[in-house]
C-alpha cells in the first residue's frame, strides 16, 4: 500500500505538504520517498516518514515543487525507489501490464533502463518521447498511452521546475488548487485540511500542475474539462464511500498491483524474504498453514498452489484446535502462520506449540510489519494492504492470497519445479489481475440485482469446487459477518451428503465456477439443486445463458490458478451489496472485532 502525494507552489511547498501528509501520518506509513525542485536543481530521498523533519528539508532546499510515495510499514530496502535522472525525475504507483514489449521496443531505439521496475521503465520510456515531443504534458500523455496496467505517476522536470505532470490509468487522482498552489493526491484525507473542493481525473487523462493553473487533457490527447466536487471535512468515510468496507474493497486493484509492481511479478525467495529464507527454505520437505477465519480461508486456498506448483505435502491447521493438540509434526517442515493483524492469540499460540513440535522453519504473513506473529518466526512478510478500518476483511484477505500464490511460486522456483515456459504464462496471468479485478468491480450493478433477491430468504448456501472451494466458505463468512445471514459453505461434492435435504424454493445457492476441468462435475451438483427448485446464482468465466431458477455473471477469464482472487472479490461486493440492502453495521458488524486478542 502506497499514497502518492504533491504540491506546486509559488513559494515553498513545505508548509503546504506538511499539513496533507499529518493526515497520513498516523494510518502507519513507515517510509517516505520524495522528489523536489527548486533552488535552481531537483533532489530525491528515502527516510522514514516525519513529517516536522521533512518540511524542514524541503524548506531548506526552497523547494517549490515536491512529489512524495508514502509507503505503509517499508521494511529496509523495500519500496518504489523514485527516479532522478538528468532532467526528468518519477514517482509512480502500480504496475505495468506490458513490461516485456516496452522494454523490447526501447532496447529498438538504443535505450536501455536501468532496470524493469515501473518506475524506472516509464522514466526510459517519457526520455524517448522527449525526443519527439518537447512538450512535457503531450510527451507524459504518449508514454503512458504505450503502457497497460493499473498505476498512477507524477513528473517533473529540471527544465520546468514549477510543473508537476500527473496520469493514471484505472486509479484514483485527485487534483485541488489552494492560494498558495496546488496539489494531487490519490485519496481525499490529504486534500482536506487545504481545499473545499477537487478534481478527479478519469481513466486516461493527463494533467499539468502550475502554481496557479491546473489543465488537464483526456485519453484522446484532447483538452478536457472535469466538474469539481466539494470535500466535506466531516465525512465519516473518506473519498465519498458509503462505508469503510466499500473503500476497501474498491482499493484492491491498484493494492495488488502496487504489490506487483513493488516486487515484480514472480519474485524469488531473496526478494521476499531475505538472503537467509533463500539459502534454508529450499531444504523443507513439508508445509503447515495455520490461521483462523479469513486467515483460515487464505490457508485452504495456498494449499492448492503450494502442492501443485511445489510437490510438497501440504496441510492446513485452525490454529484454536491445533494449539491443543498433541500434533505430529511432519518432517522438516515450515509452518506459516497467517494473521492480517499478527495480534490472534490463537495463531500466536499455535506457532508457538508448532516450534516446541520441532517445526524446522515458522514464517509470519502478516500485514502489520512490528506485529507480535512477525517477531515470533524465522520469517515475516507484510502484505502491506494499508490500513483495514472495516472489521472484515477484504483486502487484507486478497493481498494474503497474493503473498501466498507467490511464496509457492518463489519455493517453486527455488526448488526447480516450475519450468521457464510455465513461469513466462504465470507471470502473464499475474500482470493481468490488477485489471481483472477491476473488471470485477465494474459488475457491481449485477451484484446488486442479486442481492437484492438473496436477503428475502432465510439461509443462503454458498459452493465450489477445488481451490475455489474455500473461496465459497469466505463467501459464506463475509455473508455471516456483515449481512447477518445465515450463510453456509460446501464443496460441490459435498452437497449430496447432507444439504440437498434443504434444498426448496426458498434455498438460494451461489456458486463459483470458472470453466476448468472441474466445472461439470460441479453443474451436476448445480444441477441436482435446480431439479429441487433452489434457485442458482452462477459466478463464472464461462457464457452460460441464464434461464428459470439459473442466473448467471460473466467473470473475467484466463487467469487459471489467481481466479480464487477475483471469486473472493466479486464475493465480498455480493456480500456488502446484501448488506446495504438489510442496513446493518457494516463497518463494525455486532459482537466482532478486528483483531481476536482474547480466549
């Protein structure tokens, strides 16, 4: 999780800038990553982030113009590096979907950057348009419109030191002029203590930021106009959501791309967890997975990917009954324990009963960096989701599943299980899944028809098959915690052994079914429900023609083994949808909290 952040000023930006990241400061942003012009020369840094003691130094420097990526809970080294070169400097946030032809094209002009990461790409990429546009909002414009993805940036130049150039593709920008300048930012908190109202740019635009000018150009290279909306400093949710857990949700395409782009798609064991993980973590020859409730559900998932794309014999622990058992621990084994807040008394307790068990490795996912899970193993990693202000999960769940795919991947590689060919389709797959989502997120219409017809009904079955299957049983929790509905998860072959005598008129069923080898055994199951006239309500890749008691939503295909990513997505909106309908407390749903610290 990344905030990208800046100002242009007539006179210094410091003071401007200190007052909208105070209202950062305090979600958990551990690093910040700044780039500054003025004084006659353009500056970059990375610290940890304090607020006082960077408008110090930018006010030092006499910086006029200032572009900051706030990065939540960095480890060391972790974080998009901004780019400074010789006349243009670059921050960006998100990912690119095409790297490999980019790259491939520039190396065609005789460029070569510095490396693939986003930012660095895009920098060698504008440094060519340059070449055949001098004009640096039409040359930002042609350099972004050569790119796929999910992302923001902002630019500037030594040669026009009081400009800052903004673009996005599929994420949130904001823009809002002061009296003393003006700014973005890619949520409204920041704006708010300097401005009554701003601008959000659409997919596609491409802005210029002068001191007291703001123009802005659309997809099409077209100048356009945007109607500003008004910022309400006592908004209870910020960026005009209804809830907290809408915000969250919608945040997820450019989170995991923020991810993907931060560490690349298919990093190794040494980009994720260290040297000494890469050198010890290739000799396991088993896993566990521990968690509880959504936790639990991300474990039930890894372990599809873990024996499939490792060989590996894998389990998966609740860790409030597997604390108190008199387990067998299996031979050199790494545990992982999974806790969004790294705070669960029960995954804590169960890690330690698996290190007195002998467990050769323990690693933490957590998405709290200092957490209490994190100190206790050998390895942590932070899925740096940003702050959860909702007690549900969401994306707190899909950058857990993120972490998880591509810690199979990384053992994967280390163990020479995956061949080139097979790592080149994977790596295409997960290039795509920020937009993916956000294919899923534009289907919110069709969630709302359906819940609307699901909460007139007194218990909801929710199903799937193979690695989807714990994505039905998170569907069904997501129902429980924020609807209040009696919701249930089965694995598809499960239905005939028990929940088939449920089965009525008022029984809904949801299922998730993207079209794989798996999808006809599960249409007969489905099918064994509609003949008993429950009702189906089909998420799937596949166009199925709806018809009576079948209804059917057309998922985004071709990600194959990330689908559990887009399903839990398309689950938690349905979810939300049939909550908004029922008015409950969505944010804090009664009797939970966010993190289970007691017995």
């Amino acid at each position: 999780m990344s905030n990208l952040v800046g100002a242009v000023c007539s006179g210094s930006a410091a003071e401007i800038l200190r007052k909208a990241v105070e209202r950062l400061s305090a979600d958990g942003y551990g690093e910040v990553g700044w780039l500054s012009a003025g004084g006659g020369d353009m500056v970059h840094g990375r610290e940890p982030l304090r607020v006082g003691a960077l408008a110090s130094r930018w006010a030092a420097l006499e910086a006029h113009s200032v572009i900051l990526r706030l990065d939540w809970q960095a480890q060391p080294g972790e974080g998009h590096e901004a780019k400074l070169e010789s006349q243009i400097a670059v921050q960006f946030r998100g990912a690119i979907a095409n790297t490999a032809p980019v790259a491939d094209h520039l190396l065609v002009q005789g460029i070569t950057p510095l490396d693939l990461k986003p930012a660095s790409l895009f920098a060698a990429l504008l440094r060519w348009h340059l070449t055949l546009q001098p004009d640096l909002l039409r040359a930002v414009h042609a350099a972004v419109h050569e790119l796929k993805g999910v992302f923001s940036c902002a630019v500037m130049s030594r040669a026009h030191p009081q400009q800052i150039i903004c673009a996005t593709q599929h994420a949130q920008m904001l823009l809002a002029a002061t009296p003393t300048g003006t700014l973005f930012a890619d949520q409204v908190t920041p704006l708010q203590p300097l401005a009554n109202e701003f601008i959000r740019l659409e997919h596609g635009d491409v802005a210029r930021l002068t001191p007291d000018r703001i123009d802005i150009i659309d997809i099409r290279a077209m100048q356009a106009h945007r109607v500003p909306e008004q910022i309400r400093p006592d908004a209870l949710v910020p960026d005009f959501f209804q809830h907290y857990m809408e915000k969250e949700i919608r945040e997820q395409p450019i989170i995991l791309a923020d991810s993907l782009g931060q560490q690349g798609l298919a990093p190794d064991l040494a980009t994720m967890l260290g040297d000494e993980a890469a050198r010890n973590l290739p000799s396991v020859e088993s896993v566990v997975l521990i968690g509880v409730g959504s936790s639990g559900h991300a474990a039930l998932t890894a372990r599809y990917w873990i024996e499939a794309l490792t060989g590996l014999p894998t389990s998966v622990e609740t860790a409030s009954e597997y604390r108190f058992r008199e387990a067998a621990m299996p031979r050199r084994a790494l545990v992982i324990g999974i806790s969004q807040s790294g705070e669960t008394i029960d995954t804590l307790a169960a890690i330690a009963q698996a290190q007195k068990l002998g467990a050769l490795y323990t690693l933490a996912i957590s998405n709290v960096a200092d957490s209490s899970l994190m100190r206790a193993t050998h390895f942590g990693y932070c899925t740096e989701a940003g702050p959860e202000i909702g007690v549900t999960s969401t994306k707190s769940f899909t950058t857990q599943l993120l972490a998880l795919y591509r810690l199979a991947l990384g053992l994967s590689r280390a163990l020479g299980f995956v061949t080139n060919a097979e790592l080149a389709t994977i790596e295409s797959e997960l290039a795509q899944l920020p937009e993916s989502v956000n294919e899923v997120l534009r289907l919110e219409p069709q969630f709302a028809q359906w819940a609307h017809r699901l909460v007139d009904h007194p218990l909801l079955l929710c199903t799937a098959r193979h690695m989807l299957y714990p994505i039905a049983m998170e569907g069904a929790h997501k129902f429980q915690e924020v609807a209040y509905l009696h919701a249930e998860g089965y694995p598809g072959g499960e239905l005939k052994h028990g929940p088939l005598a449920l089965v009525d008129r008022d029984l809904p069923v949801v299922a998730c079914m993207p079209w794989n080898r798996h999808a006809e055994k599960l249409l007969t199951n489905l099918q064994e429900v509609r003949a008993r006239r429950g009702e189906l309500f089909v998420l799937s890749d596949a166009a199925l023609a709806a018809g009576e008691r079948f209804n059917a939503i057309r998922m985004p295909a071709g990600l194959r083994g990330l689908n559990p990513i887009l399903y839990a997505v398309a689950m938690q909106m349905l979810a939300y949808r049939a909550a908004l309908n029922l008015g409950t407390e969505i944010d804090s749903p009664r009797n939970l909290t966010k993190a289970a610290i007691n017995e």
